[in-house]
C-alpha cells in the first residue's frame, strides 16, 4: 500500500496516454468477450446438434424446390421420416420491422421437437391460420397470445394477388438455446393453399431423419441423386451445419482469430506505452535505486502500473461486451443466422486469463532493460 502513491504518480504523469491505453484495452476486451462468446454459443450448439438430421435446400437457393423432391427423398431407403418447409420473409408494419414465418407441415414437429414444442406444433396443427412463436419474437413485435397482425411480404403474393399475410398468435414458447433468435412457426398447408396455383408446388426445405450411422452417406446420395436434375440439392447433416458456423465459413475458426488479432494489436500499443514509460523514467529508476530500492520492487512498481489500466480495462470491456451480448437479439435483422454470444463464466476466466498474459507480455523487454540499468550513466544524463 506505501507504492501507492508512487504507482498513482505514474499514470498521472501522461493522463491522456493512461487514458488511451484504458479505452483501447477496453474497447479490445469488448472484442475479445463478443468473440469469445460467440465461440461458446456455436460449440454448445454443435454439442446439441443431432447427428440423426438431414437438412437439404436448393443448391443456389434462387427458386426453392419442387414438392416432389421432398417425396423422392422420403423413399430412399434408410430415411424413416421427412418433412417439408418454407420461408415467408416480410415486414410488419415498418420495412424496417423484418420478420418472416416458417410454414412446417405436420411431421416437422416431430422431427424438431426441441425447436417448436410439440404442444406448439399441434396449436398450428389443429388452426392452420394461426402462428405460434417465441418469447424473443414476442418481445420484439409486442405481441401477446390471441394478438393479430399483418406481415408484408413483397416477394410472396397471395391467391387473391395481395401481398399482405394477416395471421393470429395461438402461442408463445420459451426461447430455445439451439435455435436461438426470434422464430415464428406456422402451418404449411395454410401457406400453400394461400399462394397462387403455381407456386403451390414449391418449397424452401426438406428435412429428414435416418440412423446418426448412415445420415452423412444418405446427405451424399441425396445430392447425387439431383445433380443432374433442374433442381440440384445440398443436404448436409445437422452435425455439419453446426460445426462449420454459417453456411462454407468456419465461424469457430473465424471468431478464435479475432479475438486474437485484438489481443495481439492492444499488446502493441501496451507494450509501446509501457517501454516508452520506462525510457522517459530512467533517471528516477536510478535515483529509486541509490535509495535502496531492489530491482524486485521497481519491477513490482512496473507491472502494478501496467496492470491497473489493462485490468480495469478487461473488467470494463466484459461487462460491456455482455450487455452488448443482450442487446444484440433485439438490433440483429431476422434471417442472419447468427446467434447471440453466451457470456458464461468461462469467458470472464479467458478474459481474466488474457489479460494477465497480456500485463506479463508488456512488461518483459522494460523489466529486462530496469534490470541492466547503469545507475551511473542514468544519472549522469541531468548531471
């Protein structure tokens, strides 16, 4: 505690250089907690992934699919259930209030248990004219259950030539960690008997379950089996999907290596700052020295003053990285596909961990040159 005020006199010697360095700590550690949160989301999703699943869409996804692909693929062999799904994107109200329904038919339900509950998908089942959807989006469009509204849809005309899609909520379920994201879910039969004539026939998604075994095999033969068709497919198991991120990207990949381009360039500047401090100082290191202070001291002095705006910093940067974490469900656009980051305990410990590596990392080269000072020649410079 009697350092005190010598540490206190270090970083008010250059204010607006402590500050710097604070903000961009902080701005770098808000960065690194994103990241790194983001990173934790995609592995507990590739963790809940079922290996059992085969999601298949259009190659270019331009047009959709034909319905009669969806029954091509529920008679291979080895395939034991099939459904079918589309997309209505749209807005509500405001272009800018994005929204959009997923019309399942009857069987989705049962191959995706864990993302619309079964006591949903029967509320859907029993009314085709009404939705259901999840806290996230309820929260989002201000809706409660029996609430009626109108979603916009410019691409997707209706029979009767309107392009306004007016729908009821019969139910609102809790936001489901695996699908994260605001979802509503409707019924595909009330979607297809709602579009013109042609557009009867299309789809935006076949999925199907088959034995964990043979699902990358039955993924492959399926596209085998279109590649040569007007509609060729890219089925994949949900395995994969999840473990590559979004879409050919490895987002794990991506998100550890901006995190750690951050920590690399706040590492710079610190260092900078740190070695610069030490140079403008060696003359009062030397004078510390002839009072008896040991190299073990000043080299304590120096990491306290390193430390104290690289910790405050990282704590500052988590916490807001984590507010940020919350905000984002609300300001991401529906479709994107990416989840929010999960803030969990082990990205503070990351956090924690970096930071102190990144104090230690600074502080090398200014501890080694404090060390091999020439008490003699530092004084003699203001002699």
């Amino acid at each position: 505690m009697k350092y005190l005020p010598l540490i206190w006199a270090a970083l008010r010697r250059k204010p607006i250089r402590t500050g710097v360095t604070f903000l961009s700590v902080t701005v770098a550690f808000t960065l690194f907690g994103l990241m790194i949160g983001l990173n934790a989301t995609l592995d507990y999703m590739q963790r809940k992934a079922h290996a059992d699943r085969i999601w298949t869409l259009a190659r270019f996804e331009t047009t959709g699919l034909p319905l009669s692909i969806a029954h091509q693929i529920g008679r291979l062999p080895g395939i034991k259930k099939y459904s079918v799904m589309t997309y209505l994107n749209g807005y509500v109200g405001d272009p800018k209030n994005r929204t959009g329904v997923l019309f399942i038919d009857d069987e989705y339900g049962n191959i995706f248990p864990d993302q619309v509950p079964p006591e949903q998908a029967d509320l859907i089942r029993h009314d085709r004219s009404a939705v259901v959807m999840n806290r996230a989006e309820a929260q989002i469009l201000h809706k409660k259950v029996g609430d009626r509204f109108t979603i916009i849809s410019p691409q997707a005309n209706r029979a009767d030539g309107s392009k306004n899609w007016p729908l009821r909520i019969a139910g609102i379920f809790e936001d489901i960690p695996q699908f994260p994201g605001p979802i509503i879910v409707g019924n595909y039969l009330f979607y297809k008997d709602s579009v013109p004539l042609a557009e009867q026939g299309k789809i935006n998604e076949v999925d199907s379950l088959a034995d964990p075994e043979q699902s990358p095999a039955l993924a492959e033969r399926i596209d085998k089996l279109f590649a040569n068709s007007g509609n060729p497919t890219r089925s994949q198991t949900e395995t994969q999907i999840f473990s590559q991120g979004f879409g050919d990207i490895n987002a794990g990949m991506l998100t550890r290596k901006i995190a750690l381009i951050g920590l690399l360039m706040i590492l710079l500047l610190t260092a900078n700052v740190v070695a610069r401090s030490v140079r403008e100082r060696l003359t009062e290191f030397a004078t510390l020295k002839t009072m008896g202070f040991s190299d073990t001291r000043l080299l304590a002095l120096i990491v306290a003053e390193t430390a104290i705006p690289c910790l405050l910093g990282a704590f500052c940067g988590i916490i807001l990285a984590r507010w940020l974490a919350l905000q984002l469900p609300s300001v991401m656009p529906p479709g994107t596909g990416i989840p929010p980051p999960t803030m969990s305990l082990a990205v503070f410990f990351w956090a924690g961990l970096c930071a102190c590596g990144l104090i230690l990392a600074s502080t090398i080269l200014p501890i080694l040159r404090l060390s091999r000072l020439d008490i003699a020649a530092a004084l003699s410079r203001y002699a």
